[in-house]
C-alpha cells in the first residue's frame, strides 16, 4: 500500500531486500478508495478480489525509482533472487468494469508524499 505518508522508497532506503527480479504487488490508497466505493454502491457482491496495479515492474527498477523520487538511498538487493508471483487483478476489473487511476507503481510515486 502507498499513497500520502506512506512513500515505498523511504521504507526501503538503504535497506538489503530480496527478489530483485520478482514483479512488485503495489497498489495506490486512491487505487483502493475507489475499489471500496464502487463495492459499496454495488447491491450485489461477493467473492475474493485482489488489487494491485496492472502494469507489471521488477522490484529492484521500481523501488530503485521510488527512492529518486523520495529523496532516498536506494535499496541493496540481495544477489540471490526468486521468481515471485504477481497478484493477479483481472477479475475485480472485468466483473466491475474498474479502471485504476495509476496503471503501474511507479505512476504514483509523485502522489505519496
């Protein structure tokens, strides 16, 4: 979760952590906002649906990115790495015709601070 206060790139700077090339499952508070409101006004619902943004970046380019933005040091990723997973988000889109404001991660970094 990012958005105002919670910057990712302060949370990693300077910190070692794992998975350089696994995809990052993050996702904007204004993201969730909207998911949440549009559930709500939804008379009908249920099920389990997972958020994060569509577009898919690699976790050392994005927090390399969100430390630039957030005036921080960059994070140091462990030379060992696994695959990962990617959170998959296609069914809360097409069951509700959802359109997130920040298609990828880093789209949003300008609006955490």
């Amino acid at each position: 979760l990012m958005g105002p206060g919670r910057h990712p790139g302060r949370f990693a700077a300077a910190k070692v952590l794992p998975d350089a090339t696994a995809p990052v499952n993050m996702l904007h508070s204004a993201d969730i906002i909207a998911a949440v409101t549009l559930l709500l006004d939804t008379t009908l619902c249920s099920g389990v649906f997972n958020l994060s943004c569509p577009s898919t970046l690699l976790r050392q380019d994005f927090y390399q990115q969100a430390a630039v933005s957030a005036g921080a040091a960059p994070a140091i990723f462990a030379k060992e790495s696994a695959e990962g997973r990617k959170v998959n988000a296609e069914k809360f889109v097409r069951q509700f015709n959802f359109s997130y404001r920040f298609a990828a991660a880093s789209d949003a970094l300008a609006y955490c601070n």
